[in-house]
C-alpha cells in the first residue's frame, strides 16, 4: 500500500511538472525532477521502515 502511494506521489509530481513548469528549462525540470522523486522514494521507504517495525498487538 506505501509502495503504491509512494508511485502515486511520484506520478503526481511528473504530471504536475510536465502540464504545469512549461516555461522552465528541460534540464532544470529534469533535475527537479529525479530531486522530488528521489525524495518521494526515500520518505516511502523510511514509512515502509516504520511500518515493518510496529509490533501486532492483539487483544483477547
């Protein structure tokens, strides 16, 4: 499911950027780019992380 989100954040940022930074530079868009994708990768997997080490508690 983060996986998922992290994809959805990524795609949202390329979208963003490629219908809305038009009068930008390629070069600087790119860069930007791999910056904010880098950083969406990086916090999914610090949740992911974070996910993983939450013990089950049951209650009986």
């Amino acid at each position: 499911m983060l996986k998922v989100t992290a994809a959805l954040i990524i795609l949202g940022s390329f979208t963003y950027y490629v219908l809305f930074q038009g009068e930008e530079k390629r070069e600087s868009r790119t860069s930007r780019l791999l910056k904010e994708a880098e950083q969406s990768i990086a916090s999914a997997e610090t949740s992911v992380n974070k996910a993983n080490s939450i013990v089950a508690v049951s209650y009986k």
